[in-house]
C-alpha cells in the first residue's frame, strides 16, 4: 500500500532544490534562457516542468522570470532548478554584451515614470 500522493505545488522549495538556497551558476530573474528540446530520463518533475515550457516556445528563450510565473514557484527556486539544467546541459544561458544593457539614467527614468502612474 503506498501513502498519500503529494500535489506538486505543495512541495516546499527546499525540497525542490535539495535544500540549496543559491544557484550555483549567476543566473538572474532577467536572465534569457534556452533549452534542448525533448526531455531525457530520469529527470525530476520540476526539470520536466521547465524544459516542457520550451516545446511550445518553438526554440525561442524564455526569461528566468517567466519561468518563475508559468510554473507558479518561487524566482529563488527556479533560479536554481535552471542553474542545475544549464549545468546539466540541459540549457544554455544567453550571453549579452555589457554595452546591451541600458543606461543606468534610462532605467531610473522608466522607474519614476511608473510609479508616476500608480
């Protein structure tokens, strides 16, 4: 007889990550993702969650934050589950420049104009 059957949103996060509260890759809420397709086995079912979402994205990237909204777990914890995939080759990270970003002076001026809207 085998006991009662957990809901996968009931997981605590630190049983996700094994406990881990750090990825071990630098890999941000804006970080813009990319994953094989397919899945391979003996994965877990959270990597099965978060590589499933790249087959209906058609082989184009997804940030660390959507990620995060589409399964409904925590950034922290899917910071790590990502970290784990790319270390995993399971995912690359993609690799921005330093001159691609925006302004720091840009950033604060978006900010003060949202907040002028609420």
């Amino acid at each position: 007889m085998s006991g009662p059957r957990q809901d996968p949103d009931l997981v605590r996060p630190y049983v996700r990550t094994g406990g881990r509260s750090r990825p071990s890759t630098d890999v941000r809420l804006e970080s813009l993702v990319f994953a094989a397709t397919g899945t391979l086995p003996g994965l877990n079912p959270d990597a099965r969650r978060v590589l499933g979402l790249f087959a209906a994205s058609h082989g184009g990237g997804l940030a660390v934050a959507e990620i995060a909204s589409a399964l409904s777990l925590p950034p922290s914890t899917t910071r790590i589950l990502v970290a784990d995939l790319i270390e995993q080759g399971l995912m690359t990270l993609a690799q921005g420049r330093d001159d691609d970003r925006p302004v720091t002076s840009l950033i604060e001026r978006v900010l003060h104009g949202l907040r002028a809207l609420a």
